[in-house]
C-alpha cells in the first residue's frame, strides 16, 4: 500500500468513526498561527487582537508529533504570511505529521509573493493543498470592507498566480454578511473581467459568523432577516467540479436554511469529538466560535492529546453533544459535522430528492 493510500485509508476510518463516538485524538485542527493582520476588515476584530507571544517552531514540532492520527489541518490568521518564518513553521508542520493528507490555508491574498514561495516550498510533500484567498466583494465594496484600498487588486493577482500551480486547489473566498449581501452579482461580473476563463469552480461562499474569542466581532454583518433565497442561490452556483468539494458545498447549502431559519444546530457538532482550534498562543478551544478555553499547550508540554483527554475537554465535549454551545454554520465547523453524521446526511439526500420529484 503506497503511503498517500495509507493516508486516505486512514481519514476515511477517521470519519468513520467519528459518527459512533469520540475520538482519542483529533483528525482535524484548526490552527491560527497568528492574529497579526495587515487589513482592517469591518465583519473581523482579529486585527484588533493584542499581540501575542506565537508559538515557536519547535514547539509546533511537539504539537503535532502528540496527535500521529491528524488527517484535515485548517491553517489560518491574522495573516498566515505575516510570520517571517512561515515556510519553516509548515515544514516542520509537515515533518512532523505522518498521517496528514489535507491542509487548508487562508490567506487574506494581500502578498502574493510571499505566498506563492510558501505554497511552492509545500508543492512536492505529497499533501492534498486547498488555498482560499478571500474577496469579500467588487471594488469598491471590498476596500469599504476591508480598510484599505487597492485590497480586491491583490486578491486577484494572488489567485491568478496560484492558479498556475496544477497540483493544489485554489479559490476566491467570500464571506456573506449584510455589508456584501446585495453586491454579489457586481461582484461575479468584475471576476468574469478580471480573471480569463472565469468558473463558478473558483469560488467559494460562506456565511457571517461572530465569535467572542477569535474573531471578536459580536455585534457587525449579522444576516438576520435576509432573503435566504438570495444567499442560497450563490452557494448552491459553487458546488460544481471538484466531486469533494461539490458533495460538501451542496450539503452546506441545504443544510444553510434551518440554520437561518434560527435553528443553531442542523446537524450535531464535532467540536472536541473529532475537532479543536488552536490559538497563536498555545490556548485549546473546541472551536473559533465557542468561547470556553479547555487548556494551554504550554501548562501540557505541547502535548494536545493530553489536553484532549483532560476532564474539562471530556466535559465541554459533553456539553457540545447536548448542545449547550453557541452554535453555528461555518464551513471549518459544518464540514466536519456532514462527516460525521453521515446517516441522517443521506438520509436528508433521499427525502429533498423525493421531495423534488414528487
């Protein structure tokens, strides 16, 4: 058995598993290696943050050597390329998890260099790479939302650049809020001018979402109240080409209005079942939205799986699996829940295609 087979043998008896019970460890990561940001974005106080002692390079080596059966790491910001030591921080990532098989970078696209040297130092590792740079609207309305001009320029020279590299997958990102929410179709024609051989497959769409201890951003961009017709219609216009990627944005998508509708919880949380977030400074959460902090990797010798099985992890855990969480419809959290139950999924499948049908 070759060693990338090895890989997917291993994350599909993750994801299995992960339907009937809690994991010993996690297979899913999402680590924010820094809250510095270079734009100041209406719907994210990440920018806001206070800075923060990061964690070192080999500490993030003992980080990942205590978890051997991580699949899915979700590396985010701030800005991942504001760290001058970003390609030696994932080569040592890399190094470091023999199991991995995906990583997913977002990145704010405002320094395409620095990250087309980072994605072409990580090409040969023989992991699945998923890049999404974000763009939050046409011209005008990206700048108004991000505080700086010129801001939606970079993000399209960064992906043009990107889209060079044939073996990774890369996307324009766009989260909805109520600031974009009418600008959409604006947005699609000047990618259509912009961007040769344009696609509905470069695009990806999600949702608004606050969060005390991440983003810190209780109060802006909320989408109650808006036409969830609207909001489906580009969701459901992404969920083409890649067959992965197409299965998860349609299951997104129909599952995206009972959460509109005001039901938190359409489908059952992995946080701390399957899944953590990591914050720049070592601090453990179940997730970036729900505000509990379950240990310190510094307290634990950067040793995550002792965390993971500490008595405050088993209990939050407990407490996500009553729903007793904020609840929530990000993707980084939404995916991984469409994983892991995947009966009532197909189930869900069968009666909308009945439903259609009838």
């Amino acid at each position: 058995m070759s060693l990338h087979m090895h890989k997917e043998m291993r994350f599909l008896k993750n994801i299995l598993f992960s339907n009937f019970k809690r994991l010993h460890s996690p297979y899913k990561i999402m680590l924010a290696l820094t809250y510095r940001c270079n734009l100041q974005c209406k719907i994210c106080n990440i920018w806001r943050q206070p800075q923060q002692e990061e964690l070192a390079i080999q500490a993030l080596g003992a980080l990942f050597r205590s978890v051997p059966s991580l699949s899915w790491l979700d590396i985010t910001g701030g800005e991942i390329t504001l760290r001058d030591d970003i390609i030696e921080v994932m080569q040592e990532i890399i190094k470091n998890t023999k199991n991995l098989l995906i990583i997913h970078i977002s990145t704010n696209g405002q320094f395409p260099l620095r990250l087309l040297m980072l994605i072409q130092s990580m090409v040969r590792c023989r992991i699945r790479l998923v890049v999404n740079i974000s763009v939050d609207g046409p011209r005008e309305i990206n700048t108004d939302l991000r505080g700086i001009g010129g801001s939606y320029r970079k993000s399209i020279e960064t992906f043009m650049l990107l889209k060079k590299i044939k073996k990774i997958h890369c996307y324009l990102s766009c989260t909805i809020s109520k600031y974009n929410i009418h600008y959409l179709d604006d947005l699609l024609l000047d990618l259509r001018k912009d961007i040769p051989r344009f696609s509905f497959q470069d695009l990806h769409f999600n949702i608004f979402h606050h969060s005390s201890h991440y983003y810190r951003n209780n109060n802006p961009g909320e989408l109650e109240g808006s036409d969830y017709s609207i909001i489906e219609k580009y969701i459901r216009s992404t969920g083409t080409g890649n067959v992965v990627k197409s299965l998860l944005e349609r299951a997104y998508a129909r599952y995206l209005a009972d959460y509109l509708s005001g039901k938190r919880f359409p489908l059952r949380c992995q946080a701390l079942k399957s899944s953590c977030f990591i914050d720049p400074s070592g601090g453990v959460y179940p997730c970036a939205m729900f505000n509990r902090r379950i240990g310190s990797l510094q307290e634990y010798g950067f040793n995550l799986k002792k965390i993971w099985e500490n008595s405050n992890a088993e209990s939050t855990a407990e407490t996500i699996s009553k729903r007793g969480c904020p609840g929530c419809w990000s993707p980084c959290e939404a995916y991984p829940a469409l994983l892991g139950n995947m009966k009532g999924v197909l189930q869900g499948c069968l009666k909308k295609r009945k439903e259609n049908n009838s």
